[in-house]
C-alpha cells in the first residue's frame, strides 16, 4: 500500500512537504505530476514542476525522488515540497490521494522504516523523542538514541547472551554423554559482567527520565509567601499576578524554565490554607494535586510570618527545598530552619537557589554530553526484567542447577532484551510507540 501525509506542521510557512512512500510512491505521483516523468528520473534526484488535477494546476512545486531502500522508510518515496499554505497543502495531498495513495496513519512512515529495518526500535522511538524534545539535552539524548547508541549497547551483550545460551542449549543435546560445553567459571564471569553493564545503564533512567520529560517543579507555600513572585523572577516573565493581598493565586499556572540543560515546568499554585471560599478551596485541592506529582517542591516560607514547624515532615522523602523568602525585609532573621534564604522580589540568592534545585533532583549525577542515558520507561523495565533474569540464572548456577534450567532464564532474558531493540514484537506493542507520533512522520 502507497500511502501519503503532509509531513510539516499545518499552518502558513514558506514550504509544506507531503511524503508519499509505497510500492506505487514514484507512479502515483508521476501521474499527477507535469514537468519531467519522475518514472524515468534518478534516485535521489529533485525536480521543478506542476501538481495538477485534470487541467488545474494546484501548485508549482519540487518532487524529490527517493527509491527504496535507500530512503527513510526503506520504500520509494516522494516528498513534494508545496507552497506552505493549509488549503494548497491540503489540495496538493488530497490529489495524491485521488490518484492511489491512502492516508498515512501517526508514525506510519517510521514504523515501515522499522520494519523494514532502516531502525531499530528505540531508534524509532527516539525520532519521536527529537519531535518532542523542549530541552538541550533531551534533543541530546534523543540524538544519541537516533544513532542507536542504546540499541548498539544493548546489541553487544545481546550477543554475548545468545552464545552463553547456544552452548548452554548444545549441552542439552549431548546430556547423556554428560559433556560441559559451557565452562561454568566462564559462564558466571559471563553473568557478572553483563549484569554490571545492565545496571550501569538502569542507573542512567533518573537521570533519563528528568531529561525527557523534565522537571515538574511545585512552588508552594502558605498565601503571600511570595510563591507568584518567584515564578515570574525564574522565568523572567510577568507571567503570574502578584499582589499583597493573601489569597491571589487561585489556580494552579505553568510556565516552562531551563536551566543546567534541564527543562522545569514550575507550576505556581494556590496559597495552602483553609479557605470558606469555594473557588479558592478548589484551587488548593489542585495545588494538593499538584504536589502529588511533583519531581521537585520549593516550599516558600514568608521568614517574617509565624514558623510552620511541620512542614519539612509533611513532604518527607521527596526532593524539597524549604526556602525562606524576603530577606530583604529581615536581614538578621533566623535562617536556621530553612535550607537557604533569598529575596524573591530583589533577586538576591535567586542563583544559590537555582544551583539549590539542580542538586536536589541530580544529586551527585551528571548529565555527560555524550554518555548513554535510558530516557524512556519501556528501556527501563525492558532492562530490569533482563536483570532478573540473569540474576536467576546466576543463583541458579551456584546452585548447580542443570543446564535446561539455565536455559529457561537465560532464554527469558533475550527476550526481554529483544523488545528493547524491536527483534521481538508485537502488535500490540508497535500499536502503543507508533501511535505517539504525528501523522506525516
Ligand atoms: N519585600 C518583599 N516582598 C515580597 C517578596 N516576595 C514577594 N513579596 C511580596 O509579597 C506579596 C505576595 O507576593 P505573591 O508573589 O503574590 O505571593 P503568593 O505566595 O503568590 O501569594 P498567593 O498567590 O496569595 O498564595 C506581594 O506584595 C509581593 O510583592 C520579597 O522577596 N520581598
Ligand atoms: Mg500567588
């Protein structure tokens, strides 16, 4: 099947492309195409002309020529570069369509690229990654993934896998000759080395995780504690209303803030206290809500109002920051309590804090350049079974257990490494990474 999208975003640009691969990608076009007959013209070849429709020409346009498999689906493909207009864009791709093509489904075109092994799976997922990315190093992250950095990691100890569990499984044939194929001092070396490599990767996901998908950060605090003004001095934007009286911020406002390569979405939220006011009471159930999710929470304390004792044991185990604000009120306020001081409104300490907030999610961790970083929770658990797995085989080794047994392990371990990579499919599966992508990619 042919199938076609247009692959920019909709909406008025100098160009808009429309992708069409398939089987009948260079024909379809050709017949609705006037200038040169793109049947006879080159690979990897772009050609002026004509998208017409009987005798209506709809646009003056460039056709690029791609036969499969060296393109990115794997298939022919023409991309038609149009005017960037939504209605000819939408013209030119409903004439395609008139000619043969189908519509492409979300993802479609990276999905036949990894069937037909142009990527492997996280590969394609990291196409997506790159669309979405917000952040420096998740388009970083997303990149190295693209290269198949994971995958090629991954490929290394898969391999080492499947000889352990070829000779393992050989062993089994000759069982009554009573033979040992696989040393089983090599074996547990074998065990010990590839399960250090899978933790050394399972250790990257925090990091992975806060990359891809960024910070959600929790600016609360009792009313007036100075939570909108904070938000506005991050970001360096007007974005929340502040003003003396308690009780401003009724609902829970977002706005995005980089910083140290890591993408925070602050969310500045409704002061917490108990209100009679209906909507303000809703406001603070979302900001409630809003803490349940938090990756990292500033609770700001107003350090000329009474203490709140109990606050650091309410938010227990989570990343927290007690920051007392307006120092600039009370220079020689106690600063005991809190874990540091700054004046939201003259910006003094802004920057201790900043430094304050990437250490509280890192930790000691680093984001390198160039290392592989897991980003995406399927690679995770994907790894994690893997790590199981040959964990039960290496307790299953001590023991002394018999060779089929291993097998079984060693056996479920592949897989588990297999649907990282896209060797092991389903339906389901591909259904569940493809449909995250827009149509046309
Ligand atoms: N002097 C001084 N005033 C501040 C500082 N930070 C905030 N304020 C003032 O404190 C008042 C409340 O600030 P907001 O940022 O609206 O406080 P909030 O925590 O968002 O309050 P609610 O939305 O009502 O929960 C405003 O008058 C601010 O100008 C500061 O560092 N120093
Ligand atoms: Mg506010």
């Amino acid at each position: 099947m042919t199938i076609a999208a247009i692959a920019t975003p909709l909406g008025e640009g100098g160009i808009a492309v429309i992708r069409v691969s398939g089987p009948e990608a260079v024909g379809i076009s050709a017949t609705v195409f006037r200038g040169k007959d793109l049947n006879t013209v080159p690979s990897h070849t772009a050609h002026f002309g004509r998208i017409v429709k009987g005798d209506e020409v709809i646009d003056e346009v460039v056709a690029t020529v791609f036969r499969g498999p060296r393109s990115y689906t794997g298939e022919d493909t023409v991309e038609i570069s149009c005017h960037g207009g939504v209605l000819v864009t939408q013209r030119v791709l409903e004439t395609v369509l008139g000619a043969g093509a189908v519509p492409a489904r979300a993802g479609e075109f990276t999905e036949r690229a990894f069937l037909n092994g142009k990527l492997d799976l996280a590969q394609a997922e990291a196409v997506a990654d790159l669309i979405h990315a917000r952040s420096l190093t998740a388009t970083r992250a997303a990149v190295q993934q693209l290269e198949g950095r994971l995958g090629a990691h991954v490929a290394r100890f898969r391999q080492a896998v499947i000889d352990m569990t070829a000779l393992v499984e050989l062993e089994l044939d000759f069982i009554e000759e009573d033979v040992e194929f696989a040393s089983r001092d090599q074996l547990r070396r074998l065990l010990d080395e590839v399960t250090a490599e899978l933790d050394t990767l399972l250790a990257t996901y925090e990091t992975g995780r806060l990359v891809k998908h960024g910070v959600r950060t929790v600016i609360a605090g009792l009313p007036n504690a100075g939570k909108s003004t904070l938000l506005n001095a991050l970001t360096g934007r007007d974005r929340a209303i502040v003003s003396a009286t308690a009780g401003t911020t009724r609902d829970v406002i977002d706005a995005d803030w980089s910083h140290g390569g890591l993408l925070f979405t602050l969310t500045d939220t409704a002061g917490l206290r108990h209100t009679e006011d209906a909507i303000e009471a809703e406001g603070v159930r979302r900001s409630h809500a809003a803490l349940e999710g938090a990756d990292l929470i500033v609770y700001l304390h107003d350090v000329v109002a009474p203490p709140e004792p109990d606050v650091r044991a309410r938010y227990a185990g989570r990343p927290f920051l007690l920051v007392g604000n307006k120092t600039d009120l009370a220079p020689r306020a106690d600063r005991t309590p809190y874990d540091l001081c700054i004046s939201a409104k003259s910006g003094t300490d802004l920057e201790t804090l900043k430094a304050a907030m990437l250490r509280a999610v890192l930790g000691e961790r680093r984001i390198e350049p160039g290392g592989v970083l897991v980003t995406a929770s399927r690679h995770r658990d994907a790894l994690a079974k893997t790590r199981e797995h040959l964990s039960a085989a290496r307790t299953a080794l001590e023991a002394g257990t018999t060779g089929d047994f291993l097998a079984i392990d060693l056996r479920a371990a592949l897989h588990h490494l297999g649907r990282l990579t896209g060797s092991i499919t389903t339906e389901d599966l591909l259904d569940s990474i493809f449909s995250r992508f827009c149509i046309g990619k």
